[in-house]
C-alpha cells in the first residue's frame, strides 16, 4: 500500500470491520469450527483454530459461542459441513479481488459472488487469474511514532521476514504465516503491539483510486463482503478517504 495512504487505510478498514461486528461472529463461528474439524479443538495446538479464537475475542465474541463453534468441529455438536472455496475476479480499474468463503452449497455462493460482482461494475475471472498478485502471509502495522530500529531488532529476534517503514511514519512487519503468532508472541513481550495484524492475502502492487471510481470499488467490496458465505476479501485497490 502507498506510503501515504498505509495508516488511513488501516484504520479506515478497522473502523468498517468494527461496524460489521455483530455480522462478524457468524463468520468466525464458521472459521473456528473449520479450523476445528481440521486441526482439533485444542487452540495449543491447533494455530488456525487460535487465529480464529482470537477474532473472535477481538469483537468480543461470547466465550459460549466460541465454545460451542469447536464443539460442533470437533463432533461434540451437530453443525452443518462448511467447504472452503475462492473466487477470483477484477474491480473497478482492474483492482484484482479475491474472495474466500465457506459454504454448504457451492451453486448458491458462486451465483451470490457473480452477481454482486456484475451488479457494481467487476467482473469474475477464473481460478488463478488473480492470485499471483498476491503473497499469503502475516502482516502486523505499528503506529506512527514506534521506535523502528528497535522493532526491527525484536522483529528479526523474533523470525519476522521483513520489516519497513512507510512515509507517514507507521512500520510493518512481515512474517511467513506459520510464524504470525509466534512473532506477534515475541513482540508483544518485547513491549510492541500491533495496532493491526493477521494472516492475510498481501497485494504484491496497488492500484489508486479515487473520486466515483474509489466510490464505486467500495460499494463492491461492501457487496461482497456482505454475503453471508464470504469470509475474507482480499484486493489490491487503495482508496483515498
């Protein structure tokens, strides 16, 4: 993401999930009860179902629901049989989108997901048309005014891959996302906490926009993320507030 724009639209982005907070705790319902089935219900050992917890707990998820979401992964509890499935597609200007979901009913979510791509002016591409723009791994941002050479040096104590400065002063580091939790651990402990961090989908390039174009791009996102089957949405689009 730009220099310029990197703090705002971070925290633009947690505003919006902030707003989405109720919305959320179906989805991570649904997370933590994959990440459950796949991996065991034990967050110890099991570090997607501890990412999926900690979402939860990051929008104050009743600790029943979260409890009762791995019961239904690990078997304890009747629950329905999620498939994780992505879509590719393009934006306004060509802004690559990728979409993850998880769903019982595949003929619904790529019908749900093409339409709201056609409805706002994106189209949907095929498997792989996308995804080489972007890099799977862990991200954290530091505010403005962290000590950079000092993070930089607990950073790479702790196993982070890279970190970098931005021009308005906010630092990321950059971890493989096998490693996320245990660098955000090493960090934490040596007195930094991200302001924001997560495995995520990393747009290798941006594309800018602004005015009705930035506008449009974000009535598509919002599209898209509203469905109820749709987890994440990655893309490599910036918006300028």
């Amino acid at each position: 993401m730009a220099g310029h724009s990197k703090w705002a639209n971070i925290q633009h982005r947690k505003g919006r999930q902030d707003e989405k907070r109720g919305a959320a705790f179906s989805k991570i319902a649904k997370e933590i009860t994959v990440a459950a089935k796949m991996g065991g219900g034990d967050p110890g050992f099991n570090p997607r179902l501890r990412l999926a917890v900690d979402k939860g707990k990051a929008v104050n998820m009743p600790k029943d629901k979260i409890d009762n979401a791995i019961k239904k992964g690990t078997g304890e509890l009747e629950g329905v049989d999620y498939v994780e499935i992505r879509y590719e597609g393009y934006g306004i200007g060509g802004a690559a989108v990728m979409v993850d979901c998880l769903t019982d009913n595949k003929v619904r979510t790529v019908a749900e997901v093409r339409h709201a791509f056609n409805k706002h002016g994106g189209n949907m591409g095929t498997d792989g048309c996308v995804a080489f723009q972007f890099k799977h791994c862990g991200q954290m941002i530091f505010a403005p005014g962290t000590d950079e050479a000092a993070l930089m040096d607990a950073a790479i104590e702790a196993g982070a891959e890279d970190v970098s400065g931005n021009d308005d002063g906010s630092i990321e580091v950059i971890t493989g996302p096998g490693d996320f939790l245990a660098v955000k651990e090493g960090l934490e402990k040596a007195g930094f906490k991200p302001e924001f961090g997560e495995v995520t989908m990393k747009p290798g390039a941006e594309t800018e926009l602004a005015g009705e174009d930035a506008e449009k791009m974000q009535k598509l996102l919002d599209a898209i993320e509203g469905l109820d089957d749709v987890q994440e949405v990655y893309t490599t689009a910036v918006m300028d507030e």
